[in-house]
C-alpha cells in the first residue's frame, strides 16, 4: 500500500468513528469525561492525519483550520463534540479534494518546470564538456525531487539522507524495483558530485542521471 493510500483509508477511518466518540445527553452535551476523552482523541488523531495529508504545502487552509478546531476543544469542554463534527466535514472535503488530485498538482508543476530549466542549464554544461558543473547541478535537483516525492507520498525526509529516502520510496511502491536501482545509482553520483570529488564520475554517468531526474520530475511530480 502507498503512504498516500494509508492517508485516505484513515481519512475514512475517522469519519465513521466520528459517530461512536460522541455521546450525548438531552441538553446536547458530552454525558461525561470519559466521552470528552474519546472526542479530545478523535480530534488529536484528525488533526495528525490533515498533517500528513497537506505535508507539502504548510499553508493549507485545511491545515489551519485543522489546528484551530484542536486547540480550541478542550475548552470547550462538554460542547466539544461541536469541533468533532466541523472536523467530520473538513475531513470529508479533504477527501474530495485529495481524489481529485488538488491538494499538491500545482506546487508539483511547477517545481518540476523550475527543475527542468536548472537541468537544460546541466545539459548546457554536459554539450560544452564540462561535466563538473553539469553534475553539481543535477545532484542537487535529483536529491530535491526525491524530498519532494517522499513529502507527496507522506513520507517524513527530515534528518534522513537520499539512502533511506529512496527505500522508503521504493518499499511505497513510488519508485518501481528498476527506479529503484537507478535512484541509487543517482545517490551515488549526488554523492560525488556534491563532495566535489570530480574524478570519480564521468560525463555519462552524469547524462544517465539528468535523464533518469528529468524523467521522474515529468512522470512523478507533474499529476
């Protein structure tokens, strides 16, 4: 299963349970702690999943009113079932929007049109034989595009190098076994390149890398 597929299946997860977690009296109030316990954690639990799911754009309105709707709850004490039910109809429009691709197509496009003019600039400097340049530009952008896969998919990059990226990406069935491989062909020549350890790669290596980076930015990043 995908990291984005485990997002949506909790996304549904959450809005069925919704129901359970609130109990209620006549006068339309949690009956007691143990039922502000069990919304308090709905809502920790929906507000971690909007997270996951908005991880490439921290500017996310369903983000913020995500944290609004958390740090408001508990003191709003027996009325807190109120933010549990705007969180059920921000998670369901949230749902909507991630199916229909919304969430993260446009930052995709156009950080992967950025990328593919810096890697015209690395072909630039392959066609006038100086690898060197060439390679330091395209390791820079192969290991960006990897981040910006592994944060598309709900893939935490932080403190993580492109190894451990790369296999996360792979085992998320992201990258195929065959991307795999190529990608770690390409660690190895960011590796290089960004040592400044020139004599240990060649200007084919650095084309194959430009084309397998150029290729992930059109096929992973740009739907």
């Amino acid at each position: 299963m995908k990291a984005s597929d485990a997002v949506t299946k909790r996304i549904d997860e959450l809005i069925q349970q919704a129901s359970s977690v609130i109990r209620v009296s006549d006068l339309d109030q949690l009956k007691d702690g143990a039922a502000m316990g069990a919304c308090l954690g709905w809502i920790v639990a929906t507000a971690n999943i909007v997270k996951l799911a908005c991880a490439s754009d921290i500017d996310s309105s369903y983000l913020k009113q995500a944290r609004v709707l958390q740090d408001t709850a508990p003191d709003r004490h027996y009325m807190m079932h109120h933010n549990v039910l705007a969180m059920v109809e921000l998670l369901k429009h949230l749902r909507v929007d991630i199916d229909r691709g919304l969430l993260t197509t446009l930052e995709r496009q156009v950080s992967a049109e950025t990328y593919d003019d810096l890697i015209d600039h690395a072909v630039a400097y392959l066609d006038e034989g100086r690898k060197d340049p060439a390679g330091a530009i395209v390791a820079v952008v192969f290991e960006d595009t990897i981040r910006r896969l592994c944060r598309a998919n709900g893939i935490d990059d932080r403190d993580k190098t492109c190894e451990p990226l790369i296999h996360a990406l792979t085992t998320a069935s992201v990258l195929t076994k065959l991307e795999g491989k190529e990608a770690k062909t390409a660690s190895d020549l960011r590796a290089n390149a960004t040592h400044a350890w020139w004599d240990k790669f060649n200007a084919d290596q650095v084309r194959v890398v430009i084309n397998f980076t150029r290729r992930l930015l059109r096929e992973k990043l740009t739907t």
